[in-house]
C-alpha cells in the first residue's frame, strides 16, 4: 500500500488525501509545518495555508467534480529561496480563472456568493500555475519566496513561463 | 465529514451579539441561516454583531455563506458588525471586500462602542 503522507528526500513532501470535504486541513498543517522548518515567516505561513486549502478544496470539488474514488495528490517543496507546492487532481483543468471579484454583484445576487478560492491563491502566492497538465490530471502549482535579508532579492532569478505573478 | 458549529444569542444594549463556534465552511450554511434567523427574529435586530472564534478556519465556501448573509442584512438595511477574526482572517476578509458591507473589528467592545 502506497503511503499517504511520504517523505520523498528531506526537501519533498507528499501528500495524498481522499476526495472529502475536511482533508484539505491535513495538507495544510503538513504545508506549514514544513515550511516552518525552512523559515517562512508565520504571516506567509497562515497565508500558504489559505492557499493550500482553498486550492484543495477547489480540486476536490471541481477537478474532481466530488467524486469520492478519486484522490487529491499535494507535493511540498522546500527550496533554497522559496517552498513550491503542487495540488495534483484528475479533472481536466480550470475552465477560468477570475482575475478579479465583485463582491457588490455577490451581494446583489446578480452573482452566485461562490468562487473565490482562486482568486484568494492568486492574492496570497507570489506565483501561481492554474494550468499544468500532468499524467492523469491537472496541477495548480504555487510558490511562495523565502523572505530575504537584504534587498534586492535573488529570489527572481527563477522565471517560469505561463504562470500568474501574485498580486503580493 | 460532519461539521457541527454552535451558536448563542446575546443582546447588548441595541446590538444584537450573534456568537458563532466552529469552522466557518460550506457545511456552517445550515447552522448560519438559522442563526441569522433566530437574530433577525427578534425584531428589533437591526445591528447585528458576528463574532467568530480567532482560531477558526475559514475557507472560500464559508464566506460565500457569509455573503448570502450579508444580500438579506443589506435588504433589510442592517447594520453588521464582525470580531473575532484572527489578524490573517481579517486580511482574508479585507480582499474579498467583506468590510465594504461589514464593519470589522478587533473586539467586541471595539465594536458595540462604534456600533451604537
């Protein structure tokens, strides 16, 4: 039987949750204290953890349209200058992904009150990948940078393509 | 996976003090409703306080209950006020645009006196 939390080496974690409403907080108290050991700060932390769940979250009911034989699949990565994390699940991809939200048409009821899980990833990581396809599925990849000492931060040099600069 | 949350009444002077327990998720929207309820019942609510506890989660699905709260209070012109959060939630709760329609606040003292 596969492990459902694995310690792939001492800088990956993995992961592998059921597709129930609830389990996203395991993934997110597994992400913050991993990125506690490499020094993000508990602000960033609370903020890896809102990103963690709601991407999950999103997985789960989207990708995964709720389906309970389906898994939700997360790898943590703690690097030199940031902590990387994937959310893996089986569907298809995110049809769209709103850049902004109008909570005074929510409130109105001109739109449904739902939808703003990515919206929130996207205010909280410094980069987002809606997008990535993978064997069997769809990954939303996030990184968030380690805090540097000194300015200006060598935390850019790392530019990959077709990814959302958080709004941080 | 059930989720229960709790609630309690409280009137303070003419604010009415609405004391939500638990995670605040998809799965609050049935305990939520019926607390609103229960406060907008009392006839005279028509400011309302919303403390939550400060170490509750509270995820994307659990704020949209909050929002369909906040389209019956702005029907009936309510005035809503929320405590408890915790410093990231109210951070949370500033982005999506919660304070646009909800004054938001760091105790429920802070809020009563601004309430009244």
């Amino acid at each position: 039987m596969k492990e459902k939390i694995r310690i792939v080496d001492e800088r990956t974690v993995e992961v592998d949750l059921p597709n129930m409403n609830g389990y996203e907080r395991i993934a997110m108290e597994c992400s913050a204290s991993f990125a506690k050991i490499g020094g993000l700060s508990k602000e960033r932390i609370e903020d890896l953890k809102t990103a963690v769940s709601e991407a999950c979250l999103n997985a789960m009911e989207h990708g995964n349209k709720g389906r309970p034989e389906a898994r939700v699949v997360i790898s943590m990565h703690l690097g030199d200058k940031d902590f990387r994390v994937s959310v893996k699940d089986e569907g298809n991809g995110i049809p769209h992904v709103p850049q902004n939200i109008d909570i005074r048409r929510k409130v109105a009821k001109l739109e449904p009150p739902n939808g703003l899980g990515l919206y929130l990833i996207q205010q909280l990581v410094d980069r987002v990948d809606f997008n990535e396809k993978t064997d069997g599925g769809h990954v939303v990849k996030m990184v968030l940078k380690m805090e540097c000492q000194t300015a200006p931060c060598p935390c850019d040099e790392d530019q990959t393509p077709t990814v959302i600069e958080g709004k941080r | 996976m059930e989720q229960t949350n709790q609630f309690q009444l409280k009137q303070q002077n003419d604010v009415t003090v609405l004391h939500i327990q638990g995670d605040i998720t998809a799965q609050s929207e049935p305990v939520i409703n019926e607390a609103y309820k229960k406060a907008d019942d009392q006839g005279a609510a028509q400011k309302i306080l919303v403390q939550f506890e400060e170490d509750a989660y509270i995820n994307s699905g659990g704020i949209a209950v909050l929002i369909q709260i906040l389209a019956h209070t702005q029907k009936k012109n309510q005035q809503i006020g929320i405590t408890g959060l915790s410093d990231h939630f109210k951070k949370i709760f500033n982005m999506v645009g919660i304070s646009k329609f909800a004054g938001i606040y760091n105790t429920v003292e802070d809020a009563l006196e601004a309430m009244s």
